[in-house]
C-alpha cells in the first residue's frame, strides 16, 4: 500500500498480521506520511568528607525499591544469572509490588540473600526499574499505531532524540528490512494520530517517508526468562 495511507492491523484469529478492512487514510504528501538540600551527614563521617549513599532499610511488608541506576559508562558487565535470580526475575515482573519477604518465601532464600539479589540485578542493570502496566485504552489513548519510518543514512541518533520527545511514543527500534524505525504509539483517538503524525513526526528533516498501521488489539506477553 502507499505511504501516506494507514493500514489496519489486526491479531484477531484468522487476521495473520494482515491488512484489515476499511483502511483510514492518515493524508499526507502524495504517497509519504512524513520528535536540593544536601543530605545530612552520618555520624560517624568526618567533616569535609561527601556523604555516603545507604541502601535504604526495607521494613517488613513493604515494596521493594531499588535505588538509582548507575549508567551505562559506570556499571559493571552483567553477572551470569543463577535458577534464584530467574526466579526472582519472574517473580517481580508478574508483580512488582511484591515484598521482599514474600519473595524470599517464595524463591527459598533468606530476605537477606533475596534483597542483596535484587540490589545486584538493579546494579548490573538487568532490573530496568519497576512500572505500572497500563491498560491504554481505558487511560484514554484509545488509538494506538505502529509507524514504520525510513530516514536518512546515518541520522539514527538524531531521529531518536526528536521521537522521545514525541506526546504518546511508547516504544522505538532501529531495525533492518525494507523501513529503519519502528515506533508504537498511542493517542487519544484518529484526529490526534493523524496530527502526530503529518505535524510531528513529518516535521523531522532526517524523516524521508512513514507508514502507519493501525493496531486493532494487543496482549503483552511475558516470555520465559
């Protein structure tokens, strides 16, 4: 189909990632869809000395949260996983919230051995940090799209920073095959799609052409780790 068209997508059974009907068009220009205080010091640091970071107290019952993540420059290789970290790692991406003590029940561990095991996942950058799953449509982006982009040879960083930037985008890639980017993104209904679309992303100078394709349903799945 033409760039500058949006075609419906569909994972309904029988659908096979085809074209479904009744295909919107997004316009467009003739075939293309064209962005405090200082912490207080311990007592037992010397004067002049920078303070030191603690890893926070877990009380009992309570969530964990991992501290901040080091950069990318700072931290160290990824450790090799053992069957517990697998374990946990399932265990936390079904439910975030979990405690602490609850999942060391649950993997065998000491809470102690369960909480330095997580802070070494957050360390080695394996845990990314801890989100809500959104249901989008009831949070009332009730369009959502895949938006294929060709750009110009070697603006791939450019383009990326200009995308983050973009009201909705929900996930990049740089990809190989016949477009360079895929971008899922969600907006409250078809006119803010098509405005995004032709206003926003049209607008990058490194963009040469997009296409767009409607997403009818979607299930999020949680492969084995």
């Amino acid at each position: 189909m033409p760039d500058g068209q949006i075609a419906n997508t569909s994972s309904a059974p029988g659908g096979d990632g085809g074209q479904g009907p009744g295909a919107g068009q997004a316009g467009g220009r003739d075939g293309r869809e064209q962005k405090p205080q200082s912490p207080e010091q311990s007592p037992e640091q010397s004067p002049g000395q920078p303070p030191q970071q603690r890893p926070p107290e877990q009380p009992e019952g309570e969530s964990f949260r991992p501290l901040s993540q080091p950069s990318l420059e700072t931290r160290p290789p990824a450790r090799p996983l053992d069957p517990v970290d697998r374990n946990i790692l399932r265990l936390l991406r079904a439910d975030g919230r979990m405690s602490v003590r609850a999942l060391a029940d649950q993997v065998h561990v000491s809470r102690a051995n369960a909480y330095a095991r997580i802070n070494r996942l957050v360390d080695d950058g394996v845990i990314r940090g801890f989100s809500a799953r959104i249901d989008e449509e009831r949070a009332g982006q009730g369009a959502s799209a895949y938006i294929t982009l060709k750009i110009v040879q070697d603006s791939w960083r450019s383009v990326r920073e200009q995308l983050l930037r973009l009201p909705g985008a929900a996930h990049m890639a740089l990809v190989s095959g016949d477009f360079d980017v895929l971008l899922l993104v969600h907006t409250a209904d078809n006119r803010s799609l098509r405005d995004l679309v032709l206003t926003r992303i049209q607008s990058i100078p490194e963009v040469i052409s997009t296409r767009t394709l409607l997403v009818f349903e979607e299930t999020d799945l949680e492969p084995e780790i």
